[in-house]
C-alpha cells in the first residue's frame, strides 16, 4: 500500500502495536487493508467524521453535469480524491458487502439523480461500511454534513447501522451571522450544518449530565426567581393530584400537615425529612408546604438536538483551515459518547479538532488524512499546548505513533523508488511535512519548482522561498537551473533537496555563488540557495530563514483555501 510503509507484515493487532495512531493515506484504504481484518470484532469507541463536500466547499457542483469540460471546476469537485469515473468500482465493492444498499445507489442513478452526486454517495457508502466494522458493538458514530447532502446520507447510515440505530439528527448553527450575498439566491440564508448520531446497538455509552449547558445569571434569575439564605430556589408542589392514582404508602402526617388526599405526598416521610433537614422544605403562608429546587441540584440544562450555543471557530483557535470545527463541538460529542480512556478516531482528521479534544479530555485517539499538511498540522497542534514543558512534550510525542510516512532514509527511498504518483506523494512529503510548505498544484509544467514558504518580512514584504526536491540522479546543471528559477521569479530564497548520494561539492560551490538574502535591519543573513539532503531532514536539521512571520503554515494550507497560480504567488 503507498505511504503505509511501516504498517505491513506486522503480526500484531492495532490494540497492541497501537499508542495514539495518525495515519497518513486514504482512510479506505487503511480501514479496508488494516484496521478491520486485524480487528474483525470492532475496537474503536467513537467515530466522529466531517468529510469533504460539507458547508464549506463547492457543493453545488454535486448537481452539476459530471461531464464539466471546465477543468478547474472539477479539479474544484473533486480535489479530496474523489472521482465520479472510478465511482463504478467501488459501487461493485458495495454489491458484495450490503445489496440492499448497491441497489439504493443503482436506483439514484436510474431516476437521474447527478452522477456527481451518486459518485459522492458511493464513496461516502463504502468507507461508512467499513467504519461500522471498526466500531466496538457499543461504540457510536457522528457524521457532519450539511444539509444538501443529509437526506442521501442519512438513507445510507440506515442501511449500514439499522434503523432502530439511529439515535438523533443534532442541528448546528454554526454562526449567527448570515452573508447578505446567501440572499442573492432568493432564498433563506444557510447557517445551520447536520450531525447524524448512530450507534452500533442498542448498548452504548451516552454520558447526558456530563454535557449541561451550565446556567448563566439570566437562566438563574428567570428559573430560579425566589431567594433565602441559602441562594436562589424554585418552588415545587409536594403533594400528587388524584389523576396520579392512591398512592395509601405516601399518606402520611408531618408537621401536623397531611395530603388532602389518598394520592399522598409525591416523596417518602424519610426523604421529606431530608428535604427539610437541609433547608429546602418552605412553607407558603397559608400554611401549604413546598419544596425549594436549586441551580446546583440540576447543574444546568440538558442538551437537545438544537446547538445553539457553539459558534464557529475564532480568534487564537483559527488555523486557517477551510473545515476546522470548533474545539467545544468536538468537546460535547466527546464528552457524551465516550469516557476517559476510550478510543476516538476521525478517519478525515484535517486541522485535527478531532484530536486535539481527545488528547485534552484524555482519550485515545486514531487520526487519518490523506495531507502530509494536516499530519503535520496535527502532530504541531497536540504538541503546541506543552512548549514551555520540554519534558511533557517529548513525552506526548513519544505517545504518538505517525504511519504512512518514512522514519528513516529506507523508507524515504522506498517511497521515491514508487510510481509517478509516488514520487508526486514523496515530493509533498519533503515540502509539506519536512518543510511545512507548501506544494505546487501543477505537477508536470510546474515552473521549475516543486513547492514553496512564505513569510513576512519588513515594511510587509511577502518574503518567498521556492523548494525544488529531487528522488533521481541530480548535478550542478540542476541546480543552476533551479537558481534561474529563484532569479525569474523574483523569489528571496530557494532550497534544492535531494538524497546525501547524488550530493556533490559542485552543487554546494555553486549553491553558495548565489549569495546571500539579508533584511536591511538585521545582521543575519541567509543563503539565497541552500541544498539539504534528505538525510539532513530526517536528522532534524531545520531550513534557516526570516522566520518572524511564517505565513504558509500558520495558516494550515493556502492551497486548500485558495489555490495561488503563479501569475500572482509573488505579489506584494
């Protein structure tokens, strides 16, 4: 399997070979080859997934002709791997795991349902399937769409979980405040996405008082308006009304005060002692008894399937991620369908919400993405909290097991060794995950670089270093075209990776004649061309440069959020 290179072979199960799990590599793949053969009986406690097509990318194109000769809309589409050309072949795959479902799908494309549309649901189907098989027989599953999608996928996770397994659709208003563009429409403007809950049976873990929206002053003031000594109260009768039935064991005399009738109190004589004995027994002045509820005995509201107190992510949580959820969304779901201990996985991790919820809460955790970027967004996420604690950071990254990517230079060799594709995966591996860069869209005819960094520099300059990887032989001509490049697009640096074996004294001599990138105010300066090998990388060496304002990583990825064309990447 591409990228999951440390994973084959082993005679272990994930339970034992498992820390916490980020996986690098298409989650199907992973699920299908991996997790569930060496783990047929289910292992995972939660599964929270937010795959692509959702509020915040081009759903519209789901209705749209699959046949666009406008490339870049289906470059747009489709930009998470899904094709609606391969589609066929995984709704094979469906026919021998669940008919009833192949032929749902067969029936959307016989009544012309967007073959967009049905290529989604098909892809989505199968690795629902397979995330079913990876449930323990009391785990849960939470799948965040929006509404354009919903109504398809909810048919699907029927079909995979059983109707009598559904538990809730959650509505989540994701911001209070609407674009006014949304009304150009004629309609009603969009602030809501969809949950769908399932469980695999009818035994799982729902921890409701865990998750109580705690009581503002305002919910007190207007849920609890009388006060003594004690705090603030509630009245509540203490005797049952004849439509409740005799009740002859709760009759009963206190306090010279007995229940007008064979209905009774509503609590035994030992618990209305109690009840007075702490204060929360009142008397009303013609001399009727009640009992006095207070906000800490309830400890808030119960949550409904309307979250209306979770607005977008913001501020220092904002990583630039077009997807990123708010860590108290993942918090609450969390908190309610699973303990301290449990295992949670996000088989489309991204930003890593997911999982930097769980590490907090003191969950397990499993991750998978098909980035480097997001790997790497992830590992840099967990470990951020802890970087004033050298100690406790090593510690966590020791607890964090990353496969799919090399660990050392036999795997970087055997990834670069793999088809084109494989040497595209190995090209973004170096820039996105060694480099924290960000790799070229353009694979063939990409201006001679691979990928790039960008940073701040002075007066708001947009500092710019292009990164230029090689997996085959190299020399000094490669280099002296790479610093053409450098030079023709107006680039600060650029830095030639390459393996420690192709490396020569040539291209380092000329590397170190393009001399040197320097700010005016500071006295360090940088060479302008910098040739790292491989080797350097995975020995921890870093690439120096300006870096006072990082701006390609900070920001999870521009190429998800924006793609740059060369035409503007250099642009003040």
């Amino acid at each position: 399997m591409q990228g999951l290179l440390y994973f084959v072979g082993s005679e272990k199960s994930i339970l034992e070979i498992m820390k916490n799990q980020l996986f690098f590599g298409d989650c199907l793949e992973i699920l299908e080859k991996y997790l569930v053969p060496q783990n047929p009986d289910g292992f995972i406690d939660l599964v929270y997934i937010d795959p692509p097509f959702n509020s915040k990318r081009d759903y519209n194109v789901l209705f749209e002709s699959a046949d666009l000769n406008d490339s870049t809309a289906q470059k747009q589409a489709f930009a998470d791997t899904w094709s609606n050309i391969s589609y066929m072949d995984e709704l094979d795959r469906i026919q021998d795991l669940n008919i009833d479902l192949y032929d749902f799908l067969k029936t959307l494309e016989k009544v012309k349902t967007p073959r967009s549309a049905v290529a989604y649901l098909t892809t989505m189907a199968l690795r629902i399937i397979y995330i079913h098989k990876v449930l323990k027989s009391t785990g849960s599953f939470y799948l965040h769409c929006d509404p354009t999608m919903s109504h398809y996928l909810k048919i699907v996770c029927d079909m995979v979980f059983g109707h009598g397994n559904f538990r809730n659709e959650i509505t989540w208003e994701r911001t209070k405040s609407l674009k006014t563009s949304q009304f150009k429409d004629r309609k009603f403007g969009v602030n809501t996405d969809i949950i769908l809950f399932y469980t695999r049976s009818n035994e799982y873990t729902f921890n409701s008082e865990q998750i109580k929206r705690q009581y503002t002053p305002e919910d007190i003031a207007e849920r609890y308006p009388y006060k003594d000594a004690k705090g603030f109260y509630a009245k509540s009768p203490l005797f049952r009304s004849l439509s409740m039935g005799e009740r002859p064991n709760l009759c009963y005399e206190y306090k010279g005060v007995s229940s007008p009738n064979r209905a009774g109190w509503k609590v035994s004589k030992p618990k209305l002692i109690e009840i007075d004995e702490r204060g929360d027994l009142g008397w009303s002045s013609s001399g009727i008894p009640f009992r006095k509820f207070r906000p800490e005995q309830t400890k808030g509201f119960l949550i409904s399937n309307l979250w209306t107190d979770i607005e977008s992510t913001g501020g220092n949580e904002r990583l630039g991620y077009p997807t990123q959820k708010p860590e108290a969304l993942m918090e609450r779901i969390i908190k309610a369908s699973s303990n301290e201990g449990d295992l949670v996985a996000d088989f489309f991790c991204g930003c890593g919400t997911t999982i930097a919820a769980a590490q907090r809460l003191g969950r397990k955790w499993l991750g998978v993405d098909i980035s480097h970027l997001a790997v790497k967004l992830i590992m840099d996420r967990v470990l951020k909290p802890w970087e004033d604690n050298p100690s406790r950071q090593k510690e966590i990254r020791n607890s964090i097991e990353v496969t799919g990517i090399p660990r050392d230079i036999d795997g970087a060799k055997e990834l670069a060794r793999n088809t084109a594709r494989g040497r595209f995966t190995f090209q973004d591996w170096i820039i996105e995950f060694m480099l924290g860069g960000v790799s070229n869209q353009k694979k063939s005819g990409d201006g001679g670089y691979d990928g790039y960094i960008t940073f701040r520099g002075l007066g708001g300059h947009k500092g710019v270093i292009l990164i230029e990887v090689k997996s085959g032989n190299v020399g000094v001509k490669n280099i002296r075209e790479f610093i053409q490049v450098v030079e023709k697009q107006r680039a600060d640096m650029g830095v030639f990776v390459c393996f420690r074996d192709q490396y020569s004294s040539g291209m380092a001599s000329e590397a170190r004649q393009a001399g040197y990138y320097q700010q005016d105010v500071y006295k360090d300066k940088y060479q302008k061309i910098r040739v790292m090998t491989v080797e350097d990388l995975l020995d921890g060496y870093e690439l120096t440069y300006p870096k006072m304002l990082v701006t390609t990583f900070k920001s999870a990825t521009d190429k998800l959020i924006k793609p740059i064309e060369h035409g503007n990447l250099f642009e003040e």
